[in-house]
C-alpha cells in the first residue's frame, strides 16, 4: 500500500470488493474505516474513496447517523442484472464463436480443466474466479472492448448470489459441463449452439440462485437498495 493515493484506493477498492463478493464479508457486516486503515496502514482518504466506489456499486450502504455496512443481496437487482446480461452475453457468445482463435481455443480448455480440478478437490470457495475468467474471455474473443465492464456492473448482487450457491450438491458440477459445452461450440465456430449453450448455461444458474431465497434469511433484501 505504499504507492500513490490514487492506487492505494483502487487496491483498497479491489480486495474489499473480492471479500464481499466472495461473501467473507458477510451482508450486514460493519465496515469501520479506521481498522481498515490500521489493517492497511493508510490514511482515512483512499479508504473513503474505496468505500464510496463500493456505495455506487450498491455493494455497501450508508446509514445517515449509524455507520457504513455490507448491502444485503437485492433480489430484483439480480434478477435485472441477470436479464441484462443474458442479453450481453447472448451477443458476446456468437461473435465469439466467428472469432476464436486456436490460442483462445487453447484458454478456453485451460480454464475448464482448472475447473473440473476445483470441483474435484472440493475447493468451492475458488471457483468463482475461474468461472469469471472463462466469461471475460468469451467477452474479449467477441470483440467488444466494453463488453465485460457492463457484464461487471450488471452482476453485482448475481456475484454473490452464485457464490451462495456454490454449496448446493451437484452445481458446479453441472455448472462446469455447462461451460465445456459452450466453449466447444465457440471452437467450432458454432454460434447458434454457443447462444443456446449459453442461454441453457445462465438461466438454469439462476433458478438454483433463486432457490436460495427461502433460506436466505437476513441476507436477501426485497426491492431495490
């Protein structure tokens, strides 16, 4: 942390987005700026900068008078940013698959091997990350410079959603083939197969997310934050 003012907020924004993605921030949880800035021995101003950035993501709500906290997952955001990016990726999806390369063939099997090893060991808690690295990189073989920061933006509440159900028996599992299948209908050049691969892929994801409401007590918040 002992660089510019400008990075240490941009660092300090990144982990704590991860932790509250990754739900080692817990809804509801206090974020009190002054541990952090003992735990990151910097000043109070990067970590209000990062606080604030997570405000606008809607990941951290401000309580006039009580204190800064982790939002509670908003179901209707999920369900809209699930909507948007379906779109988004539908798009993605069949330009990808007229642009793959034999190097992106290459990534694509990379990060499916890395998957069927999580799912194998049973370290759940890293599988996120390599499901985003496999949708970044459809993203970047459609072409679409943007196309990922929207993906980002929309899926805010969805990231910690899909974390949540990482737990569920058989998901990732079922998950991870969903994403083989994908990734060998964008080698193929097969886009009409790579959208249906893909549409199959999100909307089942998300009705085992909407599942989780019933025992989401105290985590899930109804309408918008």
């Amino acid at each position: 942390m002992r660089n510019r003012p400008v990075q240490k907020a941009d660092q300090i924004y990144e982990l704590l987005r991860h932790s509250i993605v990754m739900l080692e921030m817990a809804p509801g949880a206090p974020i009190v700026e002054r541990e952090l800035c003992a735990t990151w021995e910097v000043s109070r101003t990067p970590v209000r900068e990062a606080v604030q950035r997570l405000a606008e993501e809607g990941l951290v709500v401000v309580v006039p008078h009580s204190g800064t906290y982790v939002s509670r997952i908003s179901y209707r955001s999920a369900e809209e940013g699930f909507v948007i990016r379906r779109a988004l990726e539908v798009e993605g999806v069949r330009r990808a698959a007229s642009l793959a390369t034999e190097d992106d063939s290459r990534a694509l099997d990379r990060v499916i091997l890395r998957m069927r090893e999580i799912v194998t060991s049973g370290r759940l808690e890293r599988y996120l990350d390599e499901d985003d690295a496999l949708h970044f990189s459809l993203a970047r073989m459609s072409g679409m410079t943007r196309l990922w920061k929207f993906i980002m933006i929309a899926k805010v509440d969805l990231d910690r959603m899909r974390q949540l159900s990482a737990t569920v028996p058989g998901h990732l599992a079922r998950v991870t083939e969903q994403h083989a299948a994908i990734a060998d209908a964008v080698k193929r050049g097969k886009a009409d197969q790579a959208e249906l691969a893909m549409r199959i892929h999100l909307e089942s994801s998300f009705e085992v997310m909407s599942g989780l409401l019933r025992a989401g007590e105290g985590i899930f918040v109804e309408g918008e934050k």
